[in-house]
C-alpha cells in the first residue's frame, strides 16, 4: 500500500533509528603475512562498525551490509601505507600494520671480504632484495637493506658480508657493492664500481 501524505504514525512502524549503519571501505582479500599484505591488489569492498573512513582496532568488519558474515582472520591492505590485522574469525581488528615504502634491487650471493667484488658476475638467478633509500641502490650510513618487500626482516650481515648489486638491464657486470656489519640491516659501507 503506497504511504499518503503527510506521514501518519503508523507508517514509521517499524523504523529504528538506532540502527547501527556499516561503513564500506575498499580492501584486498585476506593474505596469512604482513608480506602478502603489503603486496597485495585493494579490489574488495567490505564493511566496518567503527567511525572512521577505514578500520581501527577494535571495529568490527564484514563481507556484507548487512553484517552478517565477519571477515575472517588474516591480514587485508586498506591502503597504499598499510591494512589491518585480524587474528580471529570474529571479525575483530586486533591491530594497524604498516607498509614500508622499499625499493627492489638485484644482488649476488653473499661474498665474504672486499676483493675483487666489482668483477663478481650476476647469478644466472637474480636475487632480489629491497632498501629504505630514495636512490637505485642502498647507501652506507641510512639506507637498511630488506631481504622481503614487506619490509619484515633485514638482512643481516653477520661479522661482516658484502654484496654486489647489478643494473635493471641484463648486463652480468656489477654496479657497485655495499656491506653490512651485524643484524640491523643497516648499510655501514658501500663503493661503485668504475
């Protein structure tokens, strides 16, 4: 039956103004590591509980409006920075995580002292590994280097490791090298090659 106008009382019969509204938010699907996380595509759009644009911990997310399916547990990117963590099957965000902004480059194996690095040949399998700096390749001083684009675990270059790194190009010859002393990842020496 069409509702006349003005309203009558009746025709509000039903309506609860308390009724908690999501709020979408573009998402990707859920990945099992910050890693997959952070390199995953944001192409799903999903529901919050909370106030804000995007998750925060605490809310509570779903597949549906209508809130009936939580999201399962697993790590899902919101953002070019970072996503949210989910540790159950309730839905729940348990905490933020975050994206570091990396950039890849090609390495050889691990070679021990600074002889000869300039003339140590690409392996016929790249290696890749990822550094915090603005420039191609990491440098000594600022730069830490990532064995992970995610940016979770530094490479760690024991009581003293070298690598040669090499150009986008197929060219076997070195650029340069850099070595890192110890677990922190942090570059403490590097020299390009001539």
């Amino acid at each position: 039956m069409p509702i006349a106008y003005p309203y009558d009382m009746s025709d509000w019969y039903g309506y609860d103004k308390d009724c908690p509204c999501p709020t979408s938010y573009s998402s990707s699907i859920e990945t099992i590591n910050l890693n997959g996380m952070c390199s995953a595509t944001i192409n799903q759009t999903y529901y919050h509980n909370g106030s804000g644009t995007l998750p925060a911990v605490g809310d509570e997310c779903y597949s549906n409006s209508n809130q009936s399916t939580p999201l399962v547990g697993g790590y899902y990117r919101t953002s070019s920075g970072g996503g949210i963590l989910i540790n159950n099957n309730t839905g729940t965000v348990t905490s933020l995580q975050t994206c570091i902004s990396l950039t890849q480059f090609k390495v050889s194996t691990p070679q021990n002292g600074s002889f000869r690095m300039c003339q140590v040949t690409q392996p016929l399998s790249p290696i890749y590994y990822y550094h915090t700096g603005s420039g191609t390749y990491p440098v000594s001083g600022s730069d830490t280097v990532y064995i992970d684009a995610a940016g979770t675990t530094v490479l760690n270059g024991g009581s003293g490791t070298n690598w040669a790194y090499y150009p986008a190009s197929s060219s076997a010859s070195a650029d340069g090298w850099f070595r890192i002393l110890g677990p922190s990842g942090v570059v403490f020496q590097d020299f390009t090659c001539p």
